[in-house]
C-alpha cells in the first residue's frame, strides 16, 4: 500500500514516513509532535498499517487541539 508523504491534521500538515524499526523496538508506529512527523514500520501491511496510521492520526490530533 503506498502512503502519502504528508497529511493534513487539523489544518497542519504532518509528515509520514514508513521507516525500519530496529527488531528490539516494539512500536508499529510512533508521533513526533516537535517534528510533525508520524513514523510507521516498514514491516507492517494491510489492516495493521491502515489502523497504526490512523492511531497515530488520532495522537497528533489530540496534541495539536491541546488535550
């Protein structure tokens, strides 16, 4: 599945990159809200990406609206 390079989130655009986690690294994805960048696995497809992308959506929205 190809993912954008960036998306809009409450009227800001964050990055995405799909990145290789090391193997001790547990996390599909993580939010970096100084950088505006979400970071996935590049070893997760289908569904799981789809539903890590948008978790991690849900993160950067929450932090960008204050909560």
């Amino acid at each position: 599945m190809d993912l954008p390079n960036s998306i809009p989130i409450a009227g800001r655009r964050i990055k995405l990159e799909v990145v290789p986690f090391a193997d001790n690294d547990p996390p599909y994805g993580l939010y970096f809200h100084d950088k505006k960048l979400i970071q996935v696995s590049k070893k997760i497809k289908g569904r799981v990406l789809i539903e890590t992308v948008r978790h991690e959506m849900m993160e950067a929205s929450l932090l960008l609206s204050g909560v």
